[in-house]
C-alpha cells in the first residue's frame, strides 16, 4: 500500500481512497456500543493506509482496554479483513508467553529456529498482529514489543530481522475491568481515566507512551447487547440460508435469544453462543421431524412459553428473489 503511494507520487490510488471512505461506516455497521473507540480507531488506520506513519515503525498501534466480550477482538478482526482482502489477525495469547524462555518460544532460541513470531509472520508483508492479554506477558516480551514500536523490526535468533512497517500492532488488556464494572453509574469519562490510570501502573509507561491509541472500551447495557443478537440472528440467517434453511425468527423469540445470551459481565460473549445453539437446535429438530422440503421455518416461542417451537410454512419461495437478497447479504458480512 506504502509503496503504491511512493509510485503514485504520494496520490492515492482512487479505488483505494474509497476504501478508505467507506471504513468508519464499515466499522459502525459491524461494532455496537463503542463509537467513541471507532472514530479513533478509524483516524489511526487512515493515517496508517495514507503513509504517515513514521517510516521505520509500525504503521499504528493501539491498546484496546476493557472488559470481556465487548468487541476489542472483533474491532481487530473486522479492520484487518476490511483492509487486507479477508485476512485475519495473527494472534498470540500472551497468557502463553508468561516466563522468562517465552522470548525464545517467540523469536527462536537456536540458529535455525525462528520463533512462532518469526513462522507466523515469515513471508507476509503486511496485516495485523495482535497480542492478547498483554498484561500477563513476561518483562522480557515486553521489552520485545517496545522494541518493535520503538524500531519496527526485532532480530530472531537465526540472525534475520522481521520487519514490522507494514503492520498494524494491537494490544489488548483486562485491566481496570473490575473497577469498569464496579463504576455502573459514573459517566465514560471517568471510567476512562480511572482504566488508564491502572494500565500506567500496570505496564511500563515507555511501552504504553509508545502506542499510537490508547483505547477503553465501554461495557455493553442490554440495548448494546439486544443490538447484538439481532446483528447475530441475521449473520445466522445467511449462513442457514446459505444450506438451503430459510429461517424467520419471530419478535418473541428474539426476545427469548436475547434473554438468553445477555450477560452483564461477559458481555456479548455468550450472545454468540445462544444464537448459533438456540437457531440450529430448532432447524435440525425440524429437519429430523421430517420437516421441510423448501419452505420457510418460522421460529416462535413455544405454548409452553419456555423453549423456542419451529413450525414450518410451506408456501412456495420466490426463489430468485431470495438467493439475489442473500448473496447481496453474503457480499455484505
Ligand atoms: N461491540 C460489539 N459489537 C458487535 N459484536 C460484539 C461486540 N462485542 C462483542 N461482540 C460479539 O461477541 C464476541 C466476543 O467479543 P470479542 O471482541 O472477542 O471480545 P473481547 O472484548 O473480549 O475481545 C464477538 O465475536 C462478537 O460476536
Ligand atoms: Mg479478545
């Protein structure tokens, strides 16, 4: 991308601007409950895409702090495929690197050994790094990602060096989640200072002034979370659909999956979980039952009002019509 623009005299390519364009809404359309987050998110990717980066360090970094399940993941998921053609983040779960030797697990400890940083990364020029849990990494992996802020580039243990510049490099971190949860009531902004103010005692403040954004992430309420479910039944329909299941999912059992699947403190975690479980349930009973041979399945709640009941309409589909609408809605995901 980078090196497009040098050979485009520092223009940007125009298919490439409206890329660039349509990102904050991209994220907006995917990410609930965190706009604050998005538009920095966003600034830092934009600037990274257009080469303001400084040339020999990676081309942003961020911190995404908060609690669980509220989409610090999935922000990095959807901006790495959004900007590099479906690809996903390469991730290490720094509860994995916690001793002294992890620095050798990750960059190589002998001669022909290249470290699962050096594998992962050998051959690809660009993307995402992300690395979990930061705060449970050793000193000495710190260190490490100081010096790929600070350098871009760290050497392995075979002598090469791997280089960062075309990398986005996230981070992301718990702490604070417990006073994040315990403050229901004070505005974001003082949730936000109280979480960086741990983080700067937590981790070296070297490290955390070297991250591009720093970035808490809010704790989802019920509205957030239904949002979600909703975003999730859809995503499930097109998959379904997609096997040949044409689903609808009345008003009363979306109420049902989101009851379910809301969770104060794991946020839209579980949400996943409850859709996928409560949907597929539901259509393989029906299928199993001898159920439809192409007609629409309609989920309701049951008469007992306590599980989800399927029954099955059998009026003809307007085929066409559908298979157009899904494979705009696949294009679209
Ligand atoms: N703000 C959000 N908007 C949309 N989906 C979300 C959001 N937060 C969490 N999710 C859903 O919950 C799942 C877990 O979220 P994740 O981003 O992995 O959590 P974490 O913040 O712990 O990294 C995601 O795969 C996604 O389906
Ligand atoms: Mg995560």
């Amino acid at each position: 991308m980078v090196s497009e623009l040098i050979a485009n005299n520092g223009a940007l390519p125009e298919s490439r601007a409206d890329v660039l364009r349509g990102l904050g809404r991209h994220l907006t359309s995917r990410i609930r409950g965190q706009a604050h987050a998005l538009d920095r998110v966003a600034s830092v990717l934009t600037r990274g895409e257009m080469g303001f980066a400084h040339p020999r360090r990676p081309r942003g970094s961020f911190l995404f702090v908060g609690p669980t399940g509220v989409g610090k993941t999935e922000t990095t998921n959807v901006f790495t495929g959004y900007l590099f053609a479906d690809a996903s983040p390469i991730r290490f779960d720094m509860s994995e690197y916690q001793l002294q030797k992890s620095v050798d697990k990750l960059i190589g400890e002998t001669a022909n050994d290249r470290g699962l940083l050096g594998r992962a990364l050998h051959g690809v020029r660009c993307g995402t790094v992300l690395f979990d849990e930061i705060e449970k990494a050793h000193t000495l992996v710190l260190d490490l990602f100081l010096q790929i802020l600070e350098d871009g580039r760290i050497t392995l243990a075979t002598g090469e060096t791997l280089d960062f510049t075309g990398f986005y490099v996230v981070f992301t971190s718990n702490i604070g989640s417990a006073e994040v949860m315990r403050m229901v009531s004070a505005p974001f902004a003082t949730v936000e200072r109280t979480v960086l103010m741990r983080v700067c005692q937590l981790l070296r403040p070297e490290l955390v002034g070297r991250i591009t954004e720093k970035i808490v992430f809010a704790r989802l309420d019920y509205a957030t979370q239904r949002e979600i479910c909703e975003q999730l039944i859809g995503a499930e329909r097109v998959r379904l659909g997609a096997l040949g299941h044409e689903i609808e999912v009345a008003p009363d059992a979306v109420e049902f999956l989101v009851r379910e699947g809301f969770h104060r403190s794991l946020g839209a975690r579980p949400m996943r979980g409850a859709v996928e479980r409560y949907l597929q349930d539901a259509i393989a009973r029906s299928v199993l039952d001898g159920g439809p041979n192409g007609g629409r399945i309609v989920v309701a709640m049951g008469q007992d009002r306590l599980a989800l009941d399927v029954s099955v309409t059998r009026q003809p589909l307007f085929e066409q019509h559908l298979d157009l609408d899904l494979e705009r809605l696949c294009k679209r995901r």
